[in-house]
C-alpha cells in the first residue's frame, strides 16, 4: 500500500515513514504544492486507493477543501498533534474522511486507510467472496475452496487490486499504478502479466473446480469474477451483471 504523506516536519519524516512502513504503507513525502499543482495523477484511474496522510500545520483545513474541490476521492486522514473535538468534527466536516491523534501507530492506519478504501469500493465487510475465493482486504491471504493460499507482497498487492474491483474490468495501467505508483524502482512493463500468471496458478491449483477466476480482456486489461454456472456465487446478487469464463 502506497500513500502521499505532508508533513512540514521534515524532522518527523524518518520516524514515521518506519511506523507506516513496519505496517505495509510505503510513504511518499509531498510538498504544499501537491495540494494546488500536483493534483492531476491523483485523477488516473487506480489511483482513487492512494490515501492521503495530511500532518499537523496551519493549513489543514484549506488542504483539504482543495482537494475535495479538485474532485479527489482518495482517502484523507489527518494527523494531530492534540485531540480537539471541535476541530475534529469541523475537518470531518470538511471533507476528511478520519483523523487520528499521536502518537500515530501504523497499524491503525492501515485499518482506517482499509475501512475507507472497501467503502469507497461499495464493499462494507472486510472481505469478499466470489465463487470458492475468498479475498480480504485487511492484509490477509485469501483462501480458495477453504484453502489458505499464500501470496508475495507484490502479489497479494495485484489481487487485493483486482478483488477491490471484483467483476470489474481493470487495466494493466491501473494495476501498475496502484502497486508501484511513482516509485523510483519501475519494473519491466510486462511485470503485471508475470504476477497475473503467478496468481491464476494458485488459485487454479488450489480451487475444487480448476479455475484461475482471472479473465484476460484484450485490450481492456483484467476481470476477477466467478465463473457462471451451478455451484458458482456470482456478484450478480450484488446487483452486478454476471460474466462468464476464464481466458488465458
């Protein structure tokens, strides 16, 4: 998981970018311009997930109202020194979507960034089940057919993408840019493909009925979705049309 964090303290950087990182987010530190010039990236599709962690200044609320006025959907959680109720609920008000009080501890806000981001997705629980997979959005591996099936971080990064959007069609783009963002360290452009390929052997190899539930659109990009058929739940009772097959 990757999120955009200001904090004018550069001071503080070191020490949260550790607390965030022990608990799976990656920071990306950003200047005060990100909230006035830089937002355009953040308007790519696959990069409504990238949350937004905003630190103690005097500028939080103007922040978060350029943001909102943007049309960016990301996340936004604000980070405080103090606990104030009034000014909680005026943030809130604003636009934020969560504010926490130090000291920050970054399992709690993987959590909230979690909570926020099923949501968005329309997805109340903590998981989805699609079939005889079961994915989880709070960091654990999914299952297949009762199966625990184990996944590299990459991995587990692409499916939790994929079962976000599970029957939808999602791009390589959106993938790429939701696992690797504007990391310094871009892999070789058919590294989504590997990782696809990686992940529909599992779930094959693991699931009763043989099925890698990945779907290749062509010059479209993926689709996590059931198969159609007898045994099979499909998201069609979720109010999504069914699709049927899985193509290499």
């Amino acid at each position: 998981m990757r999120a955009y964090v200001f904090e004018p303290r550069e001071k503080r950087h070191a020490s949260l970018a550790s607390e965030l990182l022990d608990s799976g987010i990656e920071a990306q530190f950003v200047e005060v311009d990100f909230f006035t010039t830089l937002l355009a990236p953040l308007k790519q599709p696959g990069m409504e997930s990238r949350a937004i962690l905003i630190g103690e200044s005097e500028c939080i609320r103007e922040q978060i109202i350029a943001l909102r006025q943007e049309g960016c959907e990301n996340p936004v959680l604000v980070m405080r020194d103090f606990r104030n109720a009034r000014d909680t609920a005026a943030l809130l008000d604003l636009g934020a979507d969560d504010v926490l009080v130090s000291p920050i501890k970054g399992n709690e806000v993987a959590s909230r960034i979690n909570s926020v981001i099923r949501r968005l997705h329309g997805h109340a629980a903590e998981n989805v089940v699609v079939g005889e997979v079961t994915a989880y959005f709070d960091g654990r591996d999914p299952t297949v057919s009762g199966r625990i099936i184990r996944l590299s971080k990459r991995e587990h990064a692409i499916f939790k993408h994929l079962a976000l959007n599970a029957n939808r069609v999602i791009s390589k783009n959106s993938i790429y840019d939701a696992v690797y963002g504007m990391s310094a360290d871009q892999p070789f452009d058919k590294v989504i493909d590997v990782y696809i390929c990686k992940i529909r052997k599992k779930i094959a190899e693991a699931s009763e009925s043989g099925c890698a539930y990945i779907e290749t659109i062509r010059g479209r990009g993926y689709k996590f979705s059931a198969p159609a058929g007898p045994g099979f739940v499909s998201l069609s009772v979720l109010g999504a049309s069914p699709e049927s097959g899985i193509r290499a």
